[in-house]
C-alpha cells in the first residue's frame, strides 16, 4: 500500500531496515513484488548491499563448515545455531539473512577439547578468565566467545541455549537426542530439531526483548517455512520447561508484524494470556 502511494521517505526505510537487521530480506521481497515501485537510485543501493552481504554470508558459511569438520575429527558432534545455518533453514538462502558471528552448540564436557582446538587455529578467548572465573562462568552463563586475529568471523560456542536463570530446563543433551540434519551450501550438518530451534529463537527473542525486527522474522519464516508442525507436543514441552510465555510471545509477535498463521488454539493461548498481550 505504501509502494503504491508512493510517499515513503526512503532514507528512513533504509536506516530501519538496517537498524531491524532485515535489509537482505527485504531488497528480496521487494525484487518479489516488483521492483519499479522503487526509485532507480534506491535499488542500485539495496542491490549492491544485497551483493555485499550474499558474499561475506558465503565466506562465513564456509567457514562454519570447515570448523564443523574440524570438531568432528576431533570427536566433537557440534550443532551450528542462527548464522548461516539459520539462514538456509528457515530463509532458503544464506544470502537472505545478516549475521555477524558464528554460533555452534556443544555438549559442555566438549568445551575443552574444543577450546583447544580453537586455540590451534589462531583464536583465543574474548574476555579471558581466571580458573575461579570460568568456573563461575561455566556454571551460569551459556556461551564463549572466541575472536581470531586473522580475519575470520568470531564464533560463539554454546554449551546451553540461554542463561540459566532464564530457562534453567531447557534441555540441550535432550535436544542433541533428537537433533536432525539439514544442508549448508550443498552439504549434510548437523542441526536441531524443528520444536527445539522454535523454543530457542523464542527465547533468544526473549533475552533480546524482541528489539528488532529480525528477531520476530527468524521465528516467522522457520514456522512458514515448515508443515506438520506438533504444536501440542511443543506447548506441552514449553510448560514443563517453564518458557510457556517466552513461546507464546514469539508466536504472538510473528502472527501480528508477520501475518503468521497459528492453529487456533494455540491463538487462543496467546489471546488469553494477559502478559502476552501487554509485552
């Protein structure tokens, strides 16, 4: 409607898109719908950073699959999390999404061989720690970020999904048991089962307060982008994992910014819950 108009200011569609971390996906939906609604100028600007992004979304996503390879030979199963991995899943295409980091998933008795692993390979800890340090840190937070000094592309090792005292019972040995296999660039990873990555962008919205955009259209474009989904079974584990609401907002959000259809009842659920209304 606004296209159509032709009234916006596109100096602050640019600047929000930006800010919303969705501009890969929105220069593709406009291309979608036809891209003459917008003026000559601003989509030679958009395509070029649609390019730039499309080539550094590439070099990451090769370099995630060379650091997966590397801890399997080690004897560490990892699971890639948001990044490219995200990207192919729920958007279809690495270029679709932006990120600025890698995030891959391991069982915590695995953090030191791979953190020795990374160390061998030029990286080295962001904030390092005293031993009583990181035991605090091990035993409450749930991620470790390495930085390399030649270049590549942070990672972000997570031995849980979130903080502890966000969603102490979400279960990451439970979600290695059903993890699946997806694609990245041609080739066979490991990854989470479809309810597990749903409950964790979820709360990853959560721990972020849903600030921007690309946080609501992770979650949208995973639900559309798969059928037969078990919503009840995925209500029932939220409950007993104490991350009912954190759920519920997520799907809330993704039904009324992006048109998300939702069974009835779990609508429904969403609709009676006050809190959910409120946030």
């Amino acid at each position: 409607r606004e296209l159509l108009r032709g009234k916006l200011d596109w100096t602050v569609v640019r600047r929000e898109v930006l800010r919303h971390g969705v501009a890969p996906y929105f220069f593709a939906r406009l291309q979608a719908i036809g891209g003459g609604f917008v003026p000559p100028a601003e989509t030679d600007r958009m395509r070029e950073e649609y390019a730039a992004n499309a080539r550094r979304s590439l070099r990451m996503a090769a370099v995630l699959l060379r650091t997966l390879d590397l801890l399997e030979s080690r004897g560490i199963p990892a699971i890639p999390v948001k990044g490219p991995a995200l990207a192919e899943a729920a958007y279809g295409d690495v270029a679709l999404r932006r990120f600025g980091d890698l995030d891959i998933l391991v069982r915590k008795e695995d953090l030191p061989g791979a953190r020795d692993l990374f160390a061998s390979l030029g990286y080295r800890l962001a904030h390092p720690f005293t031993p009583r340090q990181e035991r605090a840190h091990l035993a409450r937070a749930w991620e470790l970020t390495y930085l390399s000094g030649n270049g590549k592309p942070s990672l972000d090792v997570h031995w849980r999904f979130t903080a502890d005292y966000m969603a102490p019972f979400l279960d990451e040995k439970a979600a290695f048991g059903r993890q699946g296999r997806a694609t990245l660039l041609g080739r066979p990873v490991r990854s989470l089962a479809d309810e597990d990555l749903l409950l964790f962008l979820c709360v990853h919205g959560t721990l972020h307060l849903w600030t921007a955009l690309y946080l609501v259209c992770d979650a949208a474009r995973l639900i559309g982008s798969r059928r037969g989904w078990d919503w009840r079974g995925l209500m029932e584990r939220a409950g007993r994992c104490r991350v009912w609401r954190m759920l519920l907002l997520g799907l809330a959000l993704a039904r009324d910014l992006l048109c998300v259809e939702l069974p009835p009842e779990v609508a429904d659920a969403a609709n009676r819950d006050g809190s959910v209304t409120v946030l």
